[in-house]
C-alpha cells in the first residue's frame, strides 16, 4: 500500500466530511427560514485499480443535493398576502432586472414605492392580469407573465347589466281595467338601484299592476326623473301570465338600456309566482359606485380579488404555480429560490388545483423542511469522521517522515 495513498485517503475523508459539515450548518442557520429546502452531502467510493499483493488506496467523492421537492410545515400567519403552497408547484417571481425565478417563500408584502407584491428576499410575485378577461398560460414558458401590483387595482366604477327581481304577488288582489301609463293606478310599486357606466345611481321603480285573472303588467320608470310616471316608461309594459297554479308561464324577462349605461341591461323575472300569500319580492343588480381599493384577497385556485371599500371583489389577476420534472435538480440561487437546469428538466406552467399542481393557502407559510435534530446528529458524525480522517493524514504523515529518513 502506497503511503502517498494514505495521505491521499485521509485528505479526500476530511474533504467529503467538511462539505457535509458545510450542508449541515446552511441546514441549520436556515432552519426558520420560509420555504428553505435542506441540503444533503452523499458520499461515493472511488476505487482505484490494485494487486493481490499491494493495495491501492482509493478515495471518496461527496455530491450536495437538495431536498427541493419536500414539503414544510404550513403554519398560520395574521397577513393577508402571505401565502402558501401546499402539494406540487412554485410561485414565479422576478428579481430587480427582470429575471424570472421559482420560489416556495411566500411572504409577500406591497412594496411601497412600486406597488408590487415583493417578498422578504426583494422578489416580486408574477401573474397573469385579468383587466382583459381569462388570462391562458404557456405550458412550458415563464414568458407573459406581469407582476402583481395592487397599487393598479385604483378606483373603479362597474355599469349594471344584470339584475334579478322574484317573489309572489297576491293572487287575490283585485283587477284593474286601466294599467300605466293611461293611468296613475297600479297594484303593488317596488324599486331596484342601478348604476350607469361611471357609477352614477339609476333608480329603477318597478310598477306591478293586476290587468286580469292571472295577468299581471310590469311597467319600469326612471326614478331619478321626478314626474316620469305614468308617462314615460323606459321600456314598453311586459305581460306576466300565470298559470292555474300560480306559476309563470311565457315571457319572464324585460331588457333595455340604462341611461348612460350598458346598451342591454337584462332583469330577469323568472322566480316570481302568483299564489294566495302576501306582496313579498327580493330584487338584486350587479355594478356598483365608484369605491376606491382596501386591499386583496388570495383564492385558492389563485386568483387574486381587488377588495373595494364597498365590499365588492373584482377579480384582477390569476396567480400560476411552476414546476419541472425533477425538482430536486433545480438549481439553487442567493434568496431561496430556483431555477431549471438540464438535469431538471423545463419549466411547466398551471393553474393551482389542476393538472396535478397544488392549493394556495392564503394567511399562511409553508416552513423550511429542516430537521434540527437530524442536523445536530449529522453534525456529531461528520465532526467523529472528519478527526479519523486527519488521524489517518497525520499517521500517513508520520510514517512518511520515517521512509524519509531512512536515506539519511
């Protein structure tokens, strides 16, 4: 056996035990860091080529990996925007200059200055904006993806175009011959408020007058228009017919233009019945005043909801996961994130809950997947390995010395 190997043995031993004690304190000095994935050392022999009657001393080879696909601990948190995966998948961000990355660390926060949701490592969550309807991803590319600013989500004013007005009418009211607008008679009067197109209140009054057995005539007027009734009516009187039963048959729906507002606002009357009980009606319309932003809200399909000061929630952008076939080969980089390299394989792009990818949970973090304890034991092996090691350099060493002198 070949001292030079001995020398070379230990020297190799001590070399493999401090990249494991290395792995070993980045594991623990990032034990509490959000969405950290642990770093693992692996050992190889390498065998060189030897004799029956002398041997060769080989050496062993270390290689990092990392525990990327493991999932942490999800803990619960008092902030909206921060937000954690749970299952299959990455969020993309984008470093300062624009380059896209993966990252488990989701604790977001709006950047002041940019309105950006940035996270504690200056990365900026991307998605895709709704402002023009579904957004449909590349499968395989991080490309057109915007970041997602709630400083955007400005003031905003939403047109009616939709509404729902249902209940019963009395069947036992009795019949008026003359209906609006020849006359100021009508059975039962209700109101539904609406919005034009820059948030003004329409006020719609809705006049219900008993024409026959089981007809009923519904006349809408302008409520904002002192005097309009029983002259002007927005939309020619709709005929309502029930049946023996008391439910509605034919026709069941009025459209017309709200002034200022959409070209075709839509009430829809199929929920109303004439049966012996009381006048009892609910109404409904979509739109809404303008209100300014109070914050957002995390779906957990993704999709991020502009929340206004009136309580409404626009949905304004759609949040992917990321992924690749081996996560555990991507390629580590400076504030816990990632990105694809050759042994990993390309990036695929989705939506959370389908096609395999995981939820967001909104309010919560997804914890580093380091295990002190393990680390503290791996800690004591690679320390009681790496001082047998130097034993066998410091021996090599010594019986070097000894050859050496013999020419002496």
């Amino acid at each position: 056996m070949s001292l030079y190997g001995v020398l070379r043995s230990g020297v190799s031993g001590m070399n493999a035990q401090s990249n494991k004690l290395g792995t070993v304190a980045e594991n623990i000095q990032n034990a509490n860091t959000n969405g950290y994935k642990r770093a693992s050392t692996e050992f190889s022999s390498l065998i060189l080529p030897s004799s029956k009657g002398a041997y060769n001393s080989g050496s062993v080879t270390s290689t990092v990996r990392y525990a990327i696909a493991d999932q942490g601990a999800i803990s619960y948190t008092t902030s909206g925007s921060d937000l954690a995966i749970s299952g299959n998948g990455f969020f993309v961000v984008s470093d300062p200059k624009g380059s896209p990355y993966l990252t488990r660390a989701g604790n977001f926060v709006v950047d002041g200055p940019t309105g950006n949701l940035v996270n504690a490592s200056g990365f900026t969550l991307m998605g895709y904006s709704l402002a023009n309807g579904n957004a449909t991803p590349s499968l395989n590319s991080l490309t057109d993806m915007v970041p997602v600013n709630i400083a955007s989500m400005s003031m905003q004013a939403t047109g009616t175009t939709a509404g729902k007005f249902s209940g019963n009418l009395p069947y036992n009211d009795a019949v008026i011959a003359t209906p609006p607008p020849a006359s100021a008679n009508y059975s039962k009067k209700s109101s539904l408020q609406t919005f034009d197109n820059v948030g003004n209140s329409v006020k719609l009054d809705i006049y219900m007058t008993k024409v026959g057995a089981n007809t009923w005539e519904v006349a809408i007027y302008n409520g904002n228009i002192p005097g309009n009734f029983p002259a002007t009516p927005m939309t020619p009187p709709q005929s309502l017919a029930f049946d023996v039963n008391g439910q509605l048959t034919g026709t069941s729906s009025m459209t017309f233009a709200i002034p200022n507002g959409s070209a075709a606002f839509t009430l829809d009357m199929a929920g109303m019945t004439q049966l012996a009980g009381d006048y009892n009606v609910t109404g409904s319309a979509n739109g809404n005043a303008p209100s300014a932003v109070k914050g957002a809200d995390f779906g957990s399909d993704g999709t991020v909801y502009a929340v206004y000061e009136d309580g409404t929630r626009v949905p304004a952008y759609k949040v992917p996961l990321a992924t690749v076939p081996s996560p555990d080969n991507l390629v580590p980089k400076a504030g816990n994130v990632y990105e694809a390299s050759i042994s990993s394989g390309g990036y695929q792009i989705g939506y959370p809950e389908s096609g395999g990818f995981g939820t967001i949970t909104s309010g919560a973090l997804e914890g580093s997947n380091v295990d002190i304890g393990t680390e503290l034991t791996n800690m004591i092996e690679a320390q009681t390995s790496y001082t047998a090691n130097s034993k066998v350099f410091q021996t090599g060493s010594e019986l070097l010395d000894v050859l050496m002198s013999l020419k002496r």
